[in-house]
DNA sequence: CCGTATTTGTCCGTATGTATG
DNA sequence: ACATACATACGGACAAATACG
C-alpha cells in the first residue's frame, strides 16, 4: 500500500518545482492529511519539500484560485471549508454540468469509452462485494472522471473537476460520504445504460438524478450523523 | 449614468500586493493592452508596477489557474490564445449554465432585482441609441453580470465568470464582437420578462436560447469576417 | 500592556536555460 | 556551430505584521 496511491486528480500541468509543489500539496488537502481550517505553514512546507519559499508561495497562489484554500493577509493561507450552504450550491451547478454531460455523451459516446466504463462498473462491484469501501471511493471518482473526459470538452472537465474537489473538500470535512457506497453503485449502471441507448434527454436526466440523489445522500448523512 | 468605470470585472479578492498585480495584469490583458499571444515580461511588469518580481510571479500563477494566461518552463508565460473550437467549447458549458440561471432566477428574483435588470435595459437602450458600442458591451457584461449575481450563487458566478472572461480573451482574438450589439437588446428585454413571470422552464429556455444566439453570431461574423 | 518569537510579505542575487547574432 | 545576451527559476535575506507569553 506504499504505491503512488490512486492520486485521485493530478493533472497539474506542469514540470516545474512550483508544479510539483502544487501538485503535492493539492494531495495533502485531497487526503485529509492536511486538515480543513488548519493554517498552512509555507516555511514548514518549504523544508519538508527541500525548496525554498518561493515555489511554495506560487503553488500556494495557484491552489487559492483554485478554491481549495483561502489565504488572509498577514496571516497566511488555510485549507478551506466547505459550509453545507456552498456544498448545496455546487451541487447546484452540478447538476447542470452532468446533465450536460449525459446530452453529450449520449451523441458521441464509442464502443470502446463503453467498454471502459463497463470495466470500471465490474470494479465498482467488486469493491462492493469486498466491502473495500475506500477503493469505491477512488473508483467513483473516476468514473465520473471518465465521463465527463469522454465528452472531449476541455472547459467543462476544468469546470467539473474543481467542483468535484470542492465536493472532496466538503466531505474531509464531516466524516459522511455522500457517496451512499453500494448505493451509487446501481445508479451508475443506469447511466451507462442511458448513455448507450443514445438518447440525449434519457442520458441527461439520469445523469442529473444521479448528482440530486448524491445531493439528497449527503444531506439525509448529516441530518442523521451530525 | 455617471457608472462606476470601465473596469470590467473587478473582483480579486485581495489587498495583498501580489493581488493587486494580479488585478492589474488581468484588467491590462481583458482590455487587450497585452495582446493575445504575446509573452508577458516579468521584469518589465515588476518596474512598470514598481514592485519586485515575486508579486509579479505569483500574479501569474494565479491568472494561469485562471485561465487568462499559460506558461512554458523556462519560457514564459503567455496571454492565453482561446481557438474556435475552445470558444465553442466555452459555449456549451455556458449554455447549460444560462439555462440554470434562468431557472434559479425565475424562483427567487425580487422586485428590487427586477427593476435594477430594467434600468441597465434601458441604459442599453441609450447605448444602442447613441451607437455606443463600448459602453454597450460593458452594460452587457454588466447585466449578465448581475443575473448570475442575483442568483446568489458563489460557485456558479466564479465559473460563469471564468467563462465570460475566456470568451472575453476569445474576442479580443479576432475582431468580431459576439455581442451582436443592438440585436441582443432584444433578447435582453425577453430574458427579464422571461425572469419576472416566475416561469422556470421559461427562464431558462430564454436565457439558453441566448447564449446559443450569441454562439451563433460569433460563428456568423468568423464566417464572413474572417 | 509590553517584549519576544514566529511567520508572512517583499526584495535582490545567482544559476540555468533559451533565443539570437 | 559558437558565443553572447537575456529572461526565467530558484534560493536566501531583510522588514513588517501578527501571535504569544
């Protein structure tokens, strides 16, 4: 279990060190390691990476316009967090997006995208079976990772991406996951289903039922665990 | 009437020096001082703002996450150069987006929102009237502004105006304008009507149908134009 | 309430890589 | 193809602001 991990999201263009630094510290806040609120220390971060401050500050920059942290002057930047109001809203825009989604991939979807997302259904059944709750976890994100790559629409994967983060920040912050685990998990093949009838409105409405449900998970978890 | 400037889309967040930079560099690029494609000079923008380049650097970094510019290791950094089919792309996303607005809009406007929407038609009205241009493409911005605003939805209005500010870059690219000045006023009147009589479904389709006209037009003028 | 320590904000110097004659 | 000039990438140091005792 060393492995690079499932890394969940690295797409963080760059080979420069302020890239890698960004890339590494979007890891930390993604996992949890560093905490939501808690103060982020750039000299602290600096030593540990063996840079100086400099990269550190960029991808600090970078990070912030991202949304994944807030920075106050003259205090420093912090992991953000996510209110249930802002996870409500951008479930809101979400929602829109996977409906997109769903229209899109219903007109231009291959046999082969199929396929592909038929392995990932046959992996998320077996994490299920095996109760191997924290590889759902990663599989789910890529699933729906894949989707909205398949579109071929590099605006909207940028636009979902930082949304999905967002959703990734909000549930770091509770202890629920507003991804209903097995649950999900028949939902998901209803929308490869829908997508391979090829019918725009049905891919786009199941889609979007599937973001509400995962909406309606997360609120249901912390009405009952909150 | 008197308006509160030109200055287009101001709204990042800091007071911090490197937030400053940032504003500026973005308001030299939108209103296409720096021109598209062209290589931004750190040293000359850390004496032209009289600062050292490390604001400078960081501003940068921002804006690459914002999307206005993109970066080569050891090359630069460059105003990003948006493609038709990027633009296109942009669209599709912002279709969906329009859609929402319009829907969310229908639920919840105030009569106090509504009168504000007919004050800047009318201010297009003048605009039109007086062959205006700029100041009707900045009432334009100003009223979809204000609609996504009026929703009051934080996520959604970050990716709307990322969005508007790509499209924004897009135009500036060529020399075509997909605002379609005065035809659009009249789109503009159908939205608030759309809006004030509380028709979701009806809102949101106005709103669509207007983002895929302004689509429309910018295709019409790169096919005659360009 | 004041002094100290830590951290951030900024600036400058050096090295490396790229473009040009 | 080589050498020169220039711009970026990074590191380190100083000043200001904040937090703590």
């Amino acid at each position: 279990m060393n492995a690079p991990m499932p890394t969940i999201l690295h797409l963080v263009q760059s080979n420069t060190l302020s890239g890698l630094v960004q890339s590494e510290i979007e890891r930390s806040i993604l996992s949890g390691e560093l905490r939501v609120g808690e103060r982020i220390n750039e000299s602290g971060l600096a030593t540990r990476f063996g840079t100086s401050r400099g990269p550190v500050r960029e991808a600090l920059r970078g990070l912030q316009e991202c949304g994944l942290v807030r920075s106050e002057k003259n205090r420093g930047v912090f992991v953000r967090e996510i209110s249930i109001t802002e996870a409500d809203q951008t479930y809101d825009v979400r929602e829109a997006l996977d409906e997109l989604i769903g229209r899109r991939l219903a007109q231009s979807i291959t046999v082969k995208q199929l396929e592909a997302l038929h392995a990932l259904l046959a992996d998320m059944d077996a994490a299920t079976a095996g109760h191997d709750i924290a590889r759902y976890h990663a599989l789910n994100l890529q699933f729906h990772d894949a989707l909205v790559e398949f579109v071929g629409n590099a605006r909207l994967s940028e636009c979902y991406r930082r949304l999905t983060k967002e959703l990734l920040l909000f549930r770091l912050r509770g202890l629920q996951d507003g991804g209903g685990f097995g649950v999900s998990n028949a939902e998901h093949k209803e929308i490869v289903m829908a997508i391979a009838s090829r019918d725009p409105a049905r891919a786009g409405a199941t889609l979007r039922a599937h973001a509400a449900d995962s909406r309606a998970r997360m609120h249901k978890a912390l009405d009952t665990g909150a």
